[in-house]
C-alpha cells in the first residue's frame, strides 16, 4: 500500500525517529494555527483573508506556511475564486475531532 507523499519525504518529526505516520501527523497538526485553520475551514471554504480574520489575524507568513503544509499533506485545496477549502481527506479528519470536540464542551461546563 503506498504512503502518503507528505509521509514518505525524509522529513524530520518532532518526537519521533520512526516516523509513523501517527507520529508525523501528530507533529502536522501540533504546529502553530494548524488545528485552528482546519477548524475554521470545516463548514466552508474561506479566503486567504477570511481565514485569516477568522484565526484571529495570524500573521500571513504563518498562515501562508501553514496551508502549504496542509496542501501538501493532501487536508486542504485551493479553489480558484473560492479560497480554501478541506479535501474529503480533511473532511475525514474532520470527522474524528467531532467527539473530541463534544467531550470539550461537556468538559467546559464542569470546569
């Protein structure tokens, strides 16, 4: 079965010699603005000045390393005219935050 091109690149991840793919998504996501540009993006797809305005006007370097990022791991497109927007792929991953996100708002009326 062939890997993902962003997982194959000898790329170094944080926390990891292996690599694992879990390892290496882990160090994706961890990255400044990562979860919060996919967050941001699950309903519809934004600009690269709507993104920005809704992650709080992160600078447009980061921002614009980040999408790279995203892009090239295959979680986000870019629409012309449209902006950005998550692949099924960021669809999918969307999908498994959704009971992390419910268990948060449970969380955050006990605390």
């Amino acid at each position: 079965m062939p890997k993902p091109a962003a997982i194959t690149k000898k790329t170094a991840v944080r926390g990891s010699r292996t690599g694992r793919p879990i390892m290496a998504l882990l160090d994706l996501l961890g990255r400044r603005w990562t979860l919060r540009i996919v967050w941001e993006l699950r309903d519809s797809a934004l600009t690269s000045r709507a993104l920005r305005t809704a992650c709080d006007d992160a600078s447009p370097t980061v921002m614009h390393a980040r999408l790279t990022e995203l892009r090239e791991a295959g979680l986000v497109e870019l629409l012309a005219g449209d902006g950005y927007r998550l692949t099924p792929l960021g669809r999918e991953l969307m999908e498994s935050f959704l009971p992390l996100h419910h268990f948060a708002e449970r969380w955050s009326k006990q605390h």
